[in-house]
C-alpha cells in the first residue's frame, strides 16, 4: 500500500497539546503559558490519565511497568514482529513549557489516529510510549524511566532515589500517583526502531531559517552535587582573613566553572542551576552550601577534561578557604551518536516533504539516547521560539510542529512497513 501521500492532522495535534498543557498549566506576567508537572507529583498523574485515556479512545493496548513508563501500542500483522517504538516523556520541570517531550508523545498518538484514519495497517506494531522522569528535576539522574527501561539502572536501585525537594522515595511515589505497573523493568526486547519528535530547546534552527532538525546524536552530560561546609560566623564580627565562607566558594566556583567553558569552548558548557545557603541570612556568614554543577561536551575527552579542571578548581578552593567540599554524582552519561542510516532516514525524509534540513547534535538529554542502546534510534528536531526552553515562554509555530508530525508519520510508516 502506498502511504507516502499520508500527513498528520497538526490542528489535531496542538489541540492535544493545549488540553495537556492545561494541566499543571502555570501563566506568566505576560500572557506566557507554561507548565509544571514534576515527575510523580498530582499533576503528572493527571498528565498520564489523560494521556492514558486518549491511548485507550484510539484502540491502543496499554501496558505500564514496574518503574511506572507507559507503552501503547497499536498491533501490527506480523505476530512476531518488534515494535516500531515512538516515544518521550509528559513530566516537565518547575517552570516548563507545554512542549518538551509532550511534543514527542502525542505526535506518536498523532501517527495512530493518522493511521487509524486511512486505515493503514503496519507489519511491524506501531508502539507509543512515554517514560517517567525525563527531567531529572526532581529524581536523579535524568531520563531515569527509559535507562531503566533498558537496563541501564537497576530497578530496585531507582525505586530507592530519594526526592530533591521533598525526600520522597520514588518507588512509593510511583504507588501513590497509581502508575506502579506490573510489566518487567528492564523490558523483555527491544523495540524494532525507535523514533522521538523534540523541540529543539535551542536556537540554531530559527536562526539558520532550518525547519527540520536531522538529530546525529546526544553530547555527554555529567551533574554534580556539592556540599559546601565551612564555618557559620556572625557578618560584622569576623574578620575576612579569618572566615572559612561556604557562600565565597559557591561563588567562585560559579565563576570558575563558566571560565571553564568559556576557556575550551566548542560544545563546552557550565551550569550551576541550584545552590543553597545555610541559613540564609543577611548578616550570618553562611555554615554551608549545597550547589549543582552541570557540565556537557559532545565529546568524551573534552567532557572529562572539564570534569578534572573542575575537580582541581575545588581543591583549590576549599583548600584556600578551609572548607570541606563532597561531592555526588547525580547523573553521568557518555555523548551518544544515533544510527547513520536513520539519521539519512530522517533527513531524506524532511527533504522529501519539501522541508530545509540541518544535521546536528542534541543539546539537551532525551529518552532517545537510552534507547540507542537497545535499537535503531533517531530524533526529529522542530524549532523553539526563541530558542527558549526549560522556560515558560518555550513556544513552538504550529506550521513547524506539523511539519515535525509530517516527518515522524513518515518515518514511522518506512520502519513499519504498510501492508
Ligand atoms: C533534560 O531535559 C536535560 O537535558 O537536562
Ligand atoms: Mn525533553
Ligand atoms: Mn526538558
């Protein structure tokens, strides 16, 4: 059967957009509308139900496992045939947009009703997932529920991380919200392919005029967590050359992180994107700090030349100021490349439907790079307003979002095999 004439429907598909969106639906001063659905918290159960729901009105059967990812799918003819998997994630950070990953899976419920629509049966089975914990904002590490998935992480060892905000444990999160499932975690095979539509979260293609994002990868990501202690003293009476100051070094290492990336350059890059003072206030020189650092290169060596130049940077610093740094690993993974044939996949696609295209890695981490691990993957980049993700003002053109849905059908439909 000849399907290359097929295309989304992408009103259907904003409309589906701005009904998620509307839960943990947050507004800005002016007019932004943003979204704030935590991993495992009220509003990600209501996000899941609701998707759930609509995988259930589209005839998919749906399956959710022992760390709580959901997979809908849509049987195919051959009865032992892999599934041909698309997928992301619903749970977005504290001031997130209504795109991020939300993209992703409902462009994959997009293709099913595409498919439903024009009665287009596949070989293979079209699979729909979305995976818990994406973020990594509130459990870590990121992208917890697909590295399960594939083995990446013990189960047992991830239903035991603890909460940053609130110290829950994510196994009885998982109960609470009601999406402890039954099916095995790592999964019993491996998807045939796996395909994920994602908002490029930066600003290369609106600026190259590029619609289509041909993904050759994922750079390495690598998130620390500091404790910072030295000696709380009272701000008027302690001399400076006698303060052993938690503050004065989450400072400097603030500034020397950044010098770090500035100083290699490339694809470097240096983020301390939370740090807290103990006890916080104006006139107590702080007892101690706890801080993150994140630090991403697409290239392994370069990732762990940062990482040392970093170690060296604390050792410094505690050792000038008389305080004790520990730090903890929250999150190490190598820089990933997809397939070479599925990215050209990708590519000659877009070109195909008449689409500009760029190659180019992934900025930010994606359920993707896990599943690389186990099948053929491949990303399909849309462009971000802006360039503006992680943010509530994070917006996407709905010409650019069907185009990306455009694409993910097609390529789908090629791994798939229509019959
Ligand atoms: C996940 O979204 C990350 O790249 O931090
Ligand atoms: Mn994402
Ligand atoms: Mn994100």
């Amino acid at each position: 059967m000849s399907t290359s004439h097929l295309r989304a429907d992408g009103g259907r598909l904003c409309a589906r957009l701005e009904a998620l969106g509307e839960v943990g639906a947050v507004l800005g001063p002016n007019g932004e509308r943003g979204c704030a659905r935590l991993a495992l918290t009220d509003a990600d159960r209501e996000g899941r139900d609701l998707v759930v729901g609509w995988m259930h009105d589209l005839g998919l059967a749906v399956g959710i496992d022992a760390i709580g990812n959901v997979v809908g799918v849509r049987a195919g003819t051959d009865p032992d045939a892999a599934p041909v998997m698309i997928g992301s994630h619903i749970d977005t950070v504290r001031t997130g947009g209504r795109f991020d990953g939300n993209l992703g899976v409902l462009g994959g419920l997009e293709v099913i009703e595409t498919l439903e629509q024009h009665g287009v049966r596949t070989r293979h089975p079209v699979a729909v997932a979305f995976f818990t914990d994406e973020e990594g904002a509130r459990f870590q590490p990121d992208m917890l529920g697909s590295l399960v998935y594939v083995g990446g992480m013990g189960l047992e060892d991830a239903l035991d991380v603890r909460a940053a905000d609130d110290g829950a444990r994510l196994g009885e999160e998982l109960q609470r919200i009601g999406y402890a499932g039954s099916l095995p975690c790592p999964a019993a095979g491996a998807p045939h392919a796996y395909f994920e539509l994602h908002i490029e979260q930066g600003p290369v293609l609106e600026d190259e005029g590029v619609t289509i994002g041909a993904v050759t990868g994922v750079q390495g990501i690598s998130w620390t967590e500091l404790t910072i202690t030295g000696q709380s003293a009272h701000a008027g009476t302690t001399p400076m050359r006698l303060r052993h100051d938690p503050g004065y070094v989450a400072a400097a290492i603030t500034v020397g992180v950044r010098a770090i990336a500035q100083r290699m350059g490339g694809t470097q890059v240096a983020t301390v994107g939370r740090c807290e003072l103990e006890p916080n206030l104006v006139n107590v020189v702080p007892g101690a700090v706890t801080m993150t650092v994140d630090l991403r290169n697409t290239d392994e060596s370069l990732l762990l030349q940062a990482e040392a130049e970093f170690q060296q940077l604390c050792a410094g610093l505690a050792g000038e100021e008389g305080v004790t740094i520990a730090r903890r690993s929250l999150a190490r993974f190598q820089p990933v490349e997809f397939d070479t044939a599925m990215v050209d996949l990708v590519e000659a696609t877009a070109r195909r439907l008449g689409h500009t295209t760029k190659r180019m890695p992934s900025g930010a981490g994606h359920d993707a790079q896990m599943l690389a691990r186990v099948c053929p993957t491949a990303m399909v980049f849309v462009p971000s307003v802006n360039g503006l993700s992680h943010n509530i003002a994070e917006h996407t053109h709905p010409a650019d979002i069907t185009a990306g849905a455009d694409v993910l059908l097609q390529v789908v439909l090629a791994a798939a095999v229509a019959v």
